[in-house]
C-alpha cells in the first residue's frame, strides 16, 4: 500500500476487517452435499483485498448518520457482487488468469463449473442481504438499494461494460468508446457503493448526486491506475498477471493516452472528484483521501 495518512490507514484497516467479519457471518455454511460450493464461496469474497467498495459505502453512510450494522450489510452485498465479477473475470472464457490476489483463482484452486456457480451464488446473495429488514426497516429504501445495485451491475452497468471488454480485444475503440466501457464496468459498481451511504441516509438529491459524480471521476482514474499498473505494474506488486491487455491487443487508456498522459489524467479526475465533496464541508475527509490513494496505489 502506498504511503496514507494515519488516519486513512486506520479507516481502510477497519473497514476491510469488518466487512470481512461480516462476510464471515453472512456466507453460507453446510455439511450437505453442496458444501464445495460453499466453500468456492468463502474462497472467492474472502481472500483479502482493499475492500475498496465497502470502504466507500461505509464513509458515505458515515455522512448521514446511518448505523454500522445497516451499512455493513450494504457493503457486504456490495462485497459480494464485486467478488463475483472477479470469479468469473478470470474464468478461461474472459481473462483466463490464474492469479488473485496473490493465490491461485477460484477456478483453479477448485474448478471452472464450480466457480461459475461460486459466482452466481455470491451475485444473487448480494440482492438476498439488500431486501433483508436487518440492512433497513424502511422497506422503499430497501428497494431502492436493490434497483440501484441492479442498474450498476447489470447489462447498463458491470455486465454490459465486461462485454465492452471483450469486444475491445478486436475492434479499434476510440477514447470516447474506452471511457464508456470503463464507467459501465468499474465506474457504475463504485458509483453505487458511494451512493449508498445516501440512499441508507435517504440522503437529499444534491447529496445523493455528489456523491455519484464523485464515484464517477473515481472510478474511472481508478481505471486508468489500473492500466497503468498492467503495462508498467509486477506480478509481485499486483498479486496477478501483467501485461495481459498488451497480449490481447485490447485499446486502454494508456494505449490510447500513452503513459505519461494517462497518469495526469487519472490525477486530474481525482482533483475532480475531490471537489463534488465540497458540499459535505470537509466532513468526507476520508472519502477525499481515498481518491487520493487511488492514483498512487501498486496494486
């Protein structure tokens, strides 16, 4: 991790442990027959990361007074949605990778049917814990969180801008097309996870938008940090493969921008998104250092 002020550190220490606890409590359990899956499960949402997501949900929830139990299952489904994508991103049929975070992929540590299902099973747990009274008693906000989640990971959102990927591996994409790939298939899950605290809080419209235009420049310098880190990165500081777009022949922001360029631009969508905060009065200076991390991250 890069050089983060204490305080950060902290945050990021405690939201990714208790989203980890939360998970622990939250996934499923059995001596059945089915207990592989189960197990491919566990393996896939609980092998460490930034919990990036949560953390956003947790800080954005922290602004409108909503509790930590509400917010922890909301991140958690978030969580689990994330991981999902993940399981299934590194299948054969996508990016056929066989590192994660350091460890063999859920695919190769168990097999590819059970991955699949491993993945299903987290994405449809994810909706499980948002219509749940326990993430909140007013059954419209219940609603509305499970609307918003769907629209970010579905085919307008995560599913659609994956497909965008594949396409990209051979059609010529241009930087317009490259941008809307990247808010549909990072950008939305990071909007909703932003925007959640405020749907929790039932957060005003202006709050509510600040937060998603924040989310948006975030997501996408996250991005672009990310090609970034696939062109110049190691497999020893990202914990998986490298120079994967290279390989596939894929147009990035990098491609396109070329290194240097790249890297302002992702700094400059930061300083952006640092600014739709200013309607909180300083209060989400965690949310403003975060942005900041995303630009100087190794992994």
């Amino acid at each position: 991790m890069p050089s983060v002020s204490p305080t950060l550190a902290a945050a990021m220490t405690h939201a990714a442990s208790a989203v980890t606890e939360a998970l622990e409590r939250i996934l499923p359990k059995s001596d059945f027959a089915e207990q592989k899956l189960f197990e491919a499960m566990r393996y896939g949402a609980l092998g460490g990361g930034k919990r990036l997501r949560p953390f956003l949900v947790l800080n954005s929830a922290q602004l409108f007074g909503v509790s930590e139990d509400c917010a922890l299952r909301a991140a958690a489904a978030v969580e689990c949605v994330h991981c999902y994508s993940l399981i299934h991103d590194d299948l054969p049929a996508m990016d056929n990778s066989d590192l994660r975070r350091g460890r063999p992929t859920t695919h190769k540590q168990y097999d590819e049917a059970t991955a699949i299902l491993a993945g299903d099973a987290l994405l449809t747990l994810a909706f499980e814990i948002l219509a749940d009274p326990r993430t909140h008693e007013d059954p419209k906000v219940r609603c509305n969180l499970v609307t918003a989640l769907a629209k970010a990971s579905g085919a307008s959102g995560m599913v659609g801008g994956q497909m965008l990927d594949l396409i990209a591996e051979s059609a010529k994409l241009d930087i317009g097309a490259i941008t809307r790939l990247q808010r549909m298939k990072t950008g939305e899950l990071i909007a909703f996870s932003a925007e959640a605290g405020g749907i929790l809080g039932k957060a005003s419209a202006q709050h509510l938008g600040a937060l998603r235009a924040y989310a948006h420049d975030l997501g996408l310098a996250f991005q672009i940090i990310d090609d970034l880190l696939d062109a110049e990165g190691t497999e020893a500081e990202t914990g998986k493969p490298v120079g994967a777009d290279a390989k596939a022949g894929k147009a990035t922001f990098v491609t396109i921008l070329g290194l240097e360029r790249a890297r302002k631009q992702a700094t400059l969508l930061v300083e952006q998104a640092i600014n739709h905060l200013g309607v909180f009065d300083g209060r989400a200076k965690n949310l403003e250092d975060v942005a900041r991390f995303v630009v100087d991250r190794k992994s």
